[in-house]
C-alpha cells in the first residue's frame, strides 16, 4: 500500500527537476561582471557678462540743441509759450529757459543781439570756430534795423546750433520769417549756397533795393556757449540788490 503512495511522489520530483535547472541556466554565470565606464568630470567654464558701458547724460548743450530741434515747425513762439517775444531773441530765451538759464537779466543795449552778445564776451563763453550743439550762433546785418540803406546794423540775429556734420556744415535753428525752422552755415565756403543737392549756407540776408542777397557765412559773428553762459546767469540771481541811494 505504501509504495503506491510513493510513485507520485517520485514522479513530481523527476518533473520539477528539470524546469528548476532550466531556470538556473538562464542566469549570467558569477565570473561575468559588466564592466565599468569611467566618466571623465568637466572642467567648469566660467561664464563672464559683459557689462554695458553706462549712459552719460546728455549735456547741457545737447539738451538745448534737442529742445530747438522739437520746436520746429511751429509758427510763434509766443504761441509755445506767452510772455516771449515772437523774434529770434525770443526763441533762444525760451530755449534756454528750458535749462534754468535766464536770458532775461541783460544789460540794456541797442538790442537784445547784441546784449546776448555782450554778456556772453564778458564771460569768456564767445569762440569763433569748433561750435558745439546747444552753442549760440550770432549774425550781423540780417536786415536793415535803422533803415539807411547800409549794412551797418550790427548784431541783429541769433540761433541755436543743432549739429556740426563731418564737412563743417553747421545745422542751426532760427526764429526765421515762416516760423522756427533749420537753417546752414559753412565757414569753409561762406559765399556758397549749395553744393551739389547739400545746402551750404541758407540766405539770411534778403535782397533788398540797395543791396544783394547775404548768406548765413557772410554774416556770420561768432558762437557762444551755454555753459558761459548759465555760469553768468547763476552769478547775476547770486548777486545782492544794489541799495538805494
């Protein structure tokens, strides 16, 4: 009885045995290791920003030169701004203004040109070349101020100097007859209206019964700075009244 109770037991033993020993086949033998990979580590590169060069602010005379340029186009200054003359004395006091400097306080004289010009000679701000944008720029006998028929009127006209190309040609703003407009000026060639499509000089002077057409380089005066000049500003509003006698 017993031994057929053994039988099965056997022949489950005998089946397992190979299933067991096909599993064990299936396993990478011990002496088989995956081998190893070195990894090289990489140097860090330092990453540099470059930094931008800091704006400078504009200068004074770059802030003047900008502010005439915006103007024109327009008809009146005393439409800008009321309580300034309609004149080119006018236009570069509101300019100015614009700045903190005040063209206001000047000695009396024949005209404020030539005030203008005075004041700004008392102070070493006048210079006869390398003009600068924000400068003044003087012209004399622009038109026949005492009516005579000569060009004897002195200083009768400013503006303000917008930019200086490569050539020399000066690019100034100007109270003109139509309005704030630009205007040319060329020292080199001072009798030339254009050269080629370029303007050289605008004509300043009209023609008139006794005497021809002038242009800007003809009636030229001199520049002046706004530096010398806001210096003289600052000087004269430090200054104490004068007592009264």
């Amino acid at each position: 009885m017993r031994s057929f109770w053994l039988i099965p037991i056997l022949c489950a033993a005998a089946c397992a045995a190979p299933r067991m020993a096909a599993r064990t086949d299936l396993a990478p033998p011990p002496t088989e290791v995956a081998p190893v990979i070195p990894v090289e580590t990489s140097t860090a590169v330092p990453v540099t920003y470059k930094k931008e060069p800091a704006r400078s602010r504009p200068s004074t005379g770059e802030r003047i030169a900008r502010r005439a340029g915006e103007l024109v186009g327009r008809d009146s200054v005393s439409d800008i701004a009321p309580g300034y003359q309609d004149d080119c004395s006018g236009f570069v006091r509101l300019v100015y203004a614009s700045e903190g400097i005040d063209l206001s306080r000047l000695p009396a004289r024949s005209s404020i040109v030539q005030a203008m010009y005075i004041r700004a000679r008392e102070n070493g701000a006048l210079r006869d070349g390398s003009p600068r944008p924000g400068d003044l720029v003087f012209f004399r006998n622009t038109y026949d101020r005492n009516r005579d028929g000569r060009r004897n009127d002195g200083l009768t006209h400013v503006g303000i100097v917008e930019s200086v190309d490569d050539e020399g040609t000066v690019t100034f703003v100007h109270r003109g007859g139509s309005g704030i407009v630009r205007a040319h000026l060329n020292l080199d060639s001072p009798r030339t209206f254009l050269d080629g499509d370029e303007t050289l000089n605008d004509v300043l002077g009209r023609k008139s019964r006794l005497s021809r057409p002038y242009l800007a380089g003809e009636l030229f005066a001199g520049y002046a700075s706004p530096d010398g000049l806001g210096r003289a500003a600052v000087a004269q509003a430090r200054r104490p009244p004068r007592r009264a006698r």
